[in-house]
C-alpha cells in the first residue's frame, strides 16, 4: 500500500473516526483504525463492535492495499502535521508516514483481524433531507437515555403515520417527540414490512457531529440486523435495538388546568441562576405560577436560596410544580424557538413543554415531589 493524500483531510476526518474506537482493550485491533487505498480513495474505519464509522477521502494511490495502526498515535500524528502532502506506505509490517520534513513509522496489525462492520447495506427505507439530522433529531436525541443496561430507553424510535413520521425519545424521566411531516421520505419497497424502527441514539450522535448539510439514507440490513446510515462519503452503522418501547401514549396529558407562555432566554437565565443554589438539594427548582410570572426559586438548608421572576401569561389557574433543574436546561439548550409554551394539571402531574403556535413537538418532564420547605417529599 503506497498513497498520498493532504493532511487537511485527514485532520478533519479524523476526530469523527475516532469517536467508534475502542478504548476497553478487549481486543487489540479495536484500538485500530483501518487504511485501506483503493479506488483512488483512502477509506478509514473504526468500530467498537457497538457502532462502526467509515468515511473516505480523495488520495493518490500507486498502490492499494490496507493495513490498521493505532488510533490515537495516528490521529495525534497527522493533527501535529502542517498543512502538506501526507506519504503513507506500507513496508512489511510498518506504516510509514512521510512529509517534506517529517518522517515517522508505526506498528501496524494486519487488515485481516479487522472485524467487518457491516456485510450488506440491506434496503434503503428512508430518506432524511438536508437539515432533519441538525434540527429535528436535536429537539428529541438529548431525551434517550445514555445507560444501555435498559436498551430500549437508549433508542429513538422512529414510527411512520399516515401524514409522516413520528420521532420519540425517553430516559423514564423526560420524554422528547416530533413529528416530522415532508422532511422524511419512506423508500421502502416492501421488503422492511413495517417503518418503525428502534436506532441507538448513539448512531444519530455522532452523525450528528458532522457539518456536511447532506441527505441521509437510512439502510436496514434485515440478516445483521443493523441499521446504516449513509451520508455519502460517511457511513455510520449501529445495531437495530430489539426491545420493546415504552407506550409513550399513556404518559402524554390529555389536558391541562394551567397553560402558561414565556421566552426561553429569560427562562433559561432564571434556571441557570437557580441551580447554584439547587446543587445540594438534587437539583430541585420550584415554578409558582402567577397570573404574569413565573417565580423560579431555588432553596438549599446552610447554604441560602434564591427567586428569579420571569414574565408570562397565564391561562388558566394559578399552580406550582418542582423540576430537576438539569433537564430544563437540556430542554433550553437544544430548541432554537424563543417562545415556549408551558402546561400542567398539578405538582405531582408530568410537565409539558411546547413551541409556541408549533403542535409538531413537545417535551414532557416528570415532577419532583417536595415539601413546602423545598426538600424532597
């Protein structure tokens, strides 16, 4: 294997790469990346047996062939490269790296003990158009739990209806949904007899890392059971997550007796200034619901409180619920809308938050339940 190839394509294609390497040292190739030169392309994977990620980039090959090296001095390697012409060739059982004034070697393990990361695309059944992955999976992907000991809550389900798709994610405490109407395109020839399907959040994580504003193609190979999502000149392949979704339904209210409408930033604000002092107290912060403000308060014993008003309207009875404080600012952090629709039935009733004049979305958080002092219940 002999190729050149400009640092400045390495570099940045390199840091997603790594994201699918293995550091659990079960095996030693997973603390590989594989090189392979072929096609007038380099093509680069990495896989912890979870997901894999391949991408490819233009080369000059006089010789194809392909070997592995270790991830994390390669990739130090080439981001400590000037921007040149990068010489890569291997010589027996050693990669040389060369450029003008630089020349280095690496141990490598042979190709072969490489596992596969994928052995068939399978169907292509969907399409995600340009900007799905950066807007709509955002609003709902920080809502999947990151534990895997449950698989089901560390998925996103993606559902077809009638007028399109419907996103949901849970971790058992936060519930993110969107439904997605003209942006999706279902492919499927028959072969996949039902368009729903559980996909690791993972897989849509680091996709979602990348800038390339590219369709998407969603492929399921029904034999590996696997899912690969195709961006063009990246691939990313997870595992389909066969479990059982909880019915989501039966936890979204059917009505509310307090509807309340306010801007995210002052919200957002009034939470970050509370949570200093919620940090002893489990993240706990209070909403009292007034005719025209929130009041947002924060209470630790032996270390003081805090109230923060915050302008809204109120349809609706006056109320007070407690949340944990991580996860509206989750909420905050990943919608783009600066009016947010609140509403609730009560203290011990699940919180629904909207988009204002958007019935396309919601997320709901799970109360905490304290007493008049603030301390939990």
């Amino acid at each position: 294997m002999k190729l050149h190839v400009l640092s400045e394509h390495l570099q940045k294609k390199l840091p997603l790469i790594n994201k699918a390497v293995s550091l659990k040292g079960q095996l030693p190739v997973l603390s590989n990346v594989l090189l392979e030169a072929k096609g007038g392309k380099l093509i680069i994977s990495s896989t912890d047996l979870e997901i894999g990620i391949q991408t490819e980039i233009p080369a000059n090959i006089e010789q194809e062939g392909g070997t592995t090296v270790p991830a994390k001095t390669f990739s130090e390697l080439i981001a400590s490269l000037p921007s040149d012409k990068i010489t890569l060739e291997l010589i027996e059982n050693t990669l040389k790296v060369s450029t003008k004034k630089t020349k280095s070697t690496l141990q490598t393990i042979p190709k072969e003990e490489f596992p596969a990361i994928y052995e068939e695309k399978g169907e292509k059944v969907l399409v995600m158009k340009k900007g799905v992955l950066q807007k709509d999976f955002a609003e709902v992907l920080f809502a999947a739990s990151n534990d895997t000991s449950r698989p089901a809550l560390s998925g996103i389900l993606i559902k077809k209806e009638e007028n399109g798709f419907l996103l949901v994610a849970t971790d058992g405490y936060r519930l993110s949904l969107k439904k997605q109407a003209t942006a999706m395109e279902n492919t499927s020839d028959g072969g996949v007899q039902e368009a729903k399907f559980l996909i690791p959040a993972r897989v849509f994580k680091e996709l979602h890392g990348l800038k390339e504003a590219e369709d998407i193609a969603i492929y399921i190979a029904g034999k590996s059971n696997q899912i690969i999502l195709d961006q063009g000149h990246t691939l990313i392949v997870g595992r389909m997550i066969d479990a059982d979704f909880p019915a989501y339904e039966r936890i979204i209210p059917t009505s509310s007796t307090t509807k309340v409408v306010f801007d995210k930033e002052e919200m957002q604000k009034a939470i970050k200034i509370c949570a200093i002092f919620a940090r002893e107290t489990a993240n706990i912060v209070r909403f009292t619901v007034k005719k025209d403000t929130i009041i947002v308060s924060a209470n630790t014993p032996n270390v003081g409180d805090n109230t923060v008003e915050v302008e809204a309207t109120l349809t609706g009875d006056e109320n007070e619920v407690a949340f944990n404080a991580r996860y509206l600012l989750d909420f905050f952090a990943n919608i783009e809308e600066e009016t947010i629709a609140f509403e609730m039935s009560g203290p011990l009733n699940p919180g629904v938050f909207r988009i204002k004049d958007d019935n396309s979305y919601l997320h709901i958080i799970m109360p905490i339940r304290v007493q008049s002092s603030g301390e939990l219940a």
